[in-house]
C-alpha cells in the first residue's frame, strides 16, 4: 500500500508538473504606444534644426506650440521655435524677432527647467559665432578709418593731379598754336 501511495504522489506530481508547462504561455509584452504625432513633430524639427535646416525647424515648432493641447510639449515647441529663430537670423530685423520669441518663451518657463533640449542652441550659438567674428573690433574700426581717410586724400589728389594735367594739355595745344601761327 506504500508502494501505491508513493506510484500515486509521483504521478501526481508529475501531473501538475505538467499542468504547469501546458499552462498558455504570457502573452507578449504589449509594444511602447507609437509616439504622439506631436513628439514626432518635435522630434523632427529637432533633427531639422540640428541638420542645419533652421528656417524648416522654426516653422515645425510654430505650428506645433501652436497646435498640441500638451503644455509641456507646447512650452518646448516654444523654446525650439526660438532657438531655431535665432540659428537663422541673418539681419538685425530676424535678430530681433528671435529675441522676440525667446523673451516669450522665457515668460512662460517655470524657474525649473528639466525639460527643454540644450542640444537646440547649438546652431544658434555657432550663428552667433559667426556674426561675432565679423563683428570689426575697436581697434579694427580706427584702422579702417584711417585707411579710408588716407583714401580720400589719395582720390583728392588724384583729382589735382588729372586738373594740373588737364591744364598743362590745354596750354601746350596753346603754345603749339601759336608756334604754328608764328612760323607760318
């Protein structure tokens, strides 16, 4: 009877043993919800910014501050927006609306930010960059002025110098005539 109470325990145990690896396998975890159409616009006017495409980022940003309901999103679209404005500035007019849109994103930005991408400014700053290096320095700016000075002077007396000619010619035709009327 031992026998068949230890036959019995075994094939039990066998039998949930095997229940358990008949037992439906868990389902697959579910795939990460596909990104919202509004992060996938900031993503792609981030790689438009970051890609040197400036004017095209500044106009994905706007549209999307302007059209998600996701205020955080709407507050990085923002700072985008700007941050693309100021990278494709080329005159003081652009400049100044750039600036525009930063002082209005700085308006809104909470005195923590941890979400706002610092990898934006970098097209701007190299654009600063640029423009700082054209920029002439004071010591440059007396240079020029005293090279432009010399240049007039030098026009001036070019201008004496065609007038003393000028007249030199007129009275050798003079004395040629005269010359000629002489020996005639």
């Amino acid at each position: 009877m031992k026998r068949r109470s230890l036959l019995f325990l075994a094939l039990f145990g066998l039998l949930l043993a095997g229940c358990s690896l008949m037992r439906e396998p868990a389902p697959p975890a579910a795939p990460a919800p596909p990104a919202s159409q509004g992060a996938q616009l900031h993503e792609d006017a981030v790689a438009a910014l970051l890609a040197g495409r400036a004017e095209t980022a500044a106009a994905w940003f706007a549209s999307l501050a302007q059209s998600t309901p996701d205020p955080l999103l709407t507050r990085k679209a923002r700072f985008g927006q700007a941050a693309a404005a100021l990278a494709a500035a080329r005159s003081p007019a652009q400049a100044a609306a750039a600036q525009e849109l930063w002082r209005a994103w700085q308006a809104e930005a909470p005195p923590r930010l941890d979400q706002e991408d610092p990898r934006l400014l970098a097209p701007a700053l190299m654009g600063l960059e640029a423009c700082l290096a054209s920029r002439p320095s004071p010591q440059a700016r007396a240079e020029r002025q005293q090279l432009e000075g010399r240049l007039n002077k030098l026009q001036e007396d070019n201008q004496r110098l065609k007038k003393q000619l000028a007249d030199l010619e007129a009275l050798h035709k003079e004395l040629s005539e005269r010359k000629n009327r002489l020996g005639k």
